[in-house]
DNA sequence: CCCACCATTTTGAGTAGTCAAAATAATTTC
DNA sequence: GAAATTATTTTGACTACTCAAAATGGTGGG
C-alpha cells in the first residue's frame, strides 16, 4: 500500500505532466509539493527503485505505467470527493480541494465506487476538470483558453485549472463557473490584461494569467 | 495538530476506559493498538509530555480532560462516519468500522458538522454506540447485556459492543440488530452458553463472552 | 521469605520522510 | 570560452514512529 507521502508525489507528478512535454523537472515537483529540491531528489530515487517513476538525473522525472495508474486512482478520489463535497454536501467549490486533498489517501476503492454511484458517474468535478475512469482512463482535451480565444465570440467556460480558494471564489462573484456563456471583448498583451463580457453583467477585467486557466470551448 | 497515531491511541484509550475503572494497563492499550508494549511504554511517555494523559509508572495510563476532548473528537468522526456510509451509501454495518478507522483522521470539522446536518444528528451510529456531541458530551448509559438479563423476560438489543466483521454479519443472519426484541431462553454457565429467542424464527446459542457484548435494556 | 512469573520499561537499532547547507553540473551571459 | 547564475544532487542530521530483546519491578505461591 503506497503511503500518503507516495501518493502526494505521483498525483502531482500526473498534474504536472500534463502541463510539461517530456520530463518534469525536480524543481516543478519541489515546488508543488512545498518540500525542499534535495528531498525531493531523495524520494523520486526512491519511487525510481520502486518502479513508479522514470529518474533522468540533472534533467528530470516522469511516471512510469504502474505509476501513472496508481496517479490516476488518487486523482479519481480526489476529483469525486470534491464533486461529492460540493453536490451532495453542499460545499461551496472553493472549499473542497483543500478537504479532497485529505481524504483521497484515506477512502477505499469500495466506499469510492458506491460514491461515483450516488452521484451518477460524473464525468467532471465541479471545476471542470475530468475525473478518470474506473479503469484509469482519462478524457484529456486540449481547450483553448480565455487568453488565447478569438475576440468577440461567444464562448462557453468548460474548465478552471487553479485550485486556489481565493481565486475561485473571485471567479464564481463574477460569474465565472463552467458552462457559463461569455465573450472577450478586450485582450491587451502590454498591459497584461483580459477583459471578459458574460451576457447580463458588469466586464470583468483578468489578468492574462488567469484568463490562461480558464479553459473554453466555442459556444452555439 | 495531532498525527494520526497520537489520535488513535487517544481514542483507544478513550474507549478502553469505558471498560476499565481507575487506569487502562498497558498492556490493554498495546494489544487494542496492535503494537508491542515497548512501543506503547515510548510512546505514552510522549502523550504525558504533551499533557493529554496520565501516566503512572508500572500502573497505567489515564486521559487528561484535553486528552479526553481530542479523544472524543475522534470517536465523534468515527461514529459519524459509520453512519453516513451505512444510511447515505447503503453499506453493510460489518464494513463500515473498517472504513470509519481510517476516514476519521481526515475529515475535517467542517465537513463532519455537514454530515451531521445531512443525517439528521443521529444519536447513535448503526451499531447502537452513543455519538459523542459537537461541545465533548458522550451518553454514556449503563446497560444490561444479554449474559447479564433476566430470563423468559422480552429485551430490545440497543447496542453491539464488537467491531469484528464477523461477528456482525452473524448478527446481522440472526436478527440480531439494534431495536430487534428477543428473549434469552436459556443460559447454561457450565458450558458457557446462551440462547435467545426472537419472536418469529430459530433459537440462537452465543458464547457468553458475545453475548456480554450485546447490551439490551428492558423491552414494552 | 524466596522464587517464578507476569507486565512493564529500557536499550539499541531501523524505516520513512524531512531540512540545511555544501558540492556539483549545466546553462546563460558577456 | 571563461565566469556567473541556476538547477540538482549529496551529505549529515533530525523527528516520529516502530520492533526485538534484555533488564527491571511487582505479585502470588509455595
């Protein structure tokens, strides 16, 4: 059984690698689990020994298969924890990455299961982000982004990648939840800044950051 | 905040004193852990350091109140849990406490008082054992047992002290369960059994010692 | 009263994970 | 193409458990 600490560093190995081709670097992975790089270093030899990851030293890490299951089935918990957290128990969505980030290494493949099932397999969390299959496949869909769509066009919000409590919060004040219907009126990449339209409403100004992690698909 | 080992031998001791008058022997406390008495010797130390027992060399150990208040937390997380995966998943009660063992370290205060809400503050989980409440209070009630009452007189079983799968799904084949109404027909000390009787159904003989952990009070 | 037996404590050692800080390698800069 | 910067690795040390096995202290029987 992999510890909590294991479990930590695959599921963030499995986030990052969607976000990085090839190998993640230590330093991402350091950052990410707020550990300093030489532990880091230490524990992936480890998990390279155990047969979990790939080490390529001074240049960086990647999951092997058996690996990268075992990351998709704490990522699986915590993705039906959150929308368990938020459907069921009424959390608000700000709220519940913080608690799934506890109990993913503490709830059974059976307990999970009859969860998925009260909540009628849902195939996303309440961010939008997709929840593997029992069977550890994951829908990964390339969306374009609020920093990066065309001017004008409505669009429809399908995903927000950023987990802070502050920012969500933010973006639910102005509306901004998945499968809402908004237009980027404004991008101005010297500035930084993207102003964002939804139809009833004020213009919400956003950084070209944040606009970056919110993931669109055309609407209509 | 305490670790999850500091949590479980604050709640076994918790428990172990409900059974035990004046100080838990160590020796109780490391069969009840699992671990050799060493270890719980080391680490009672630690606790007493802590200020969350009572340890008198060659003696025993006893919670302090801030012990006790941790302690009751963890059983009311516990308890809780139970019954939500009984009531909300439909899981059977032999399953739960395994279950509950390890969830009750990671859930947080503000998801519990939810599950509190959403189960209608139960008083009790399915196996019949008191919910400590929000504020540290345990309804702890003195009860017969089935090794213990009057015979030929109708019973209502209110509470199964024994945790083991086991012994539940057995209970369970018998109609054994809390609110169940039966008689105990006979009870033969020499050969240390017990029978009882429900209204519709087969006799069932128990060893005393279970019988002992299937408390009753008195029925109509 | 002494011995044997029991529970408990001590001692020494091991594992998993972490940090701080020095050493090393790779990359960028000039 | 050497020097400076930055990322990574190494080293040594620490915390929180844990076990095995030896030492110790009470208790109860003869």
């Amino acid at each position: 059984m992999p510890s909590v600490t294991v479990e930590n560093y695959l599921k963030h190995l499995l986030l990052l690698a969607e976000e990085t081709a090839g190998l993640v670097p230590m330093g991402a992975l350091s950052t990410a689990l707020a550990v300093v790089p030489g532990t880091v270093t230490t524990m992936v030899k480890s998990l390279a020994a155990a047969g979990l990851v790939v080490h390529r030293p001074r240049q960086g890490v990647k999951l092997t298969a058996a690996g990268r299951r075992l990351a998709l089935g704490v990522l699986r918990k915590h993705r039906l924890v959150e929308t368990f957290l938020v459907q069921v128990l009424k959390m608000h969505w700000s709220a519940v990455n913080a608690e799934a980030e506890q109990l993913e290494h503490a709830i059974s493949d059976t307990v999970l299961d009859r969860l998925d099932a009260l909540l009628g397999h849902p195939a996303t969390d309440p961010h939008g982000d997709p929840i593997p299959s029992r069977h550890g496949k994951l829908r990964s869909q390339v969306y374009a982004t609020l920093a990066t769509c065309p001017l004008a066009r409505p669009v429809r919000l399908v995903r927000i990648t950023e987990q802070s409590a502050e920012f969500l919060q933010f973006a639910e004040q102005h509306g901004l939840l998945p499968g809402a219907s908004v237009r980027v009126t404004d991008r101005n990449l010297a500035a930084g800044l993207v102003t964002v339209q939804r139809p009833r409403g004020q213009p919400v100004a956003l950084s070209l950051a944040a606009a970056g992690r919110i993931l669109i698909e055309p609407a209509r």
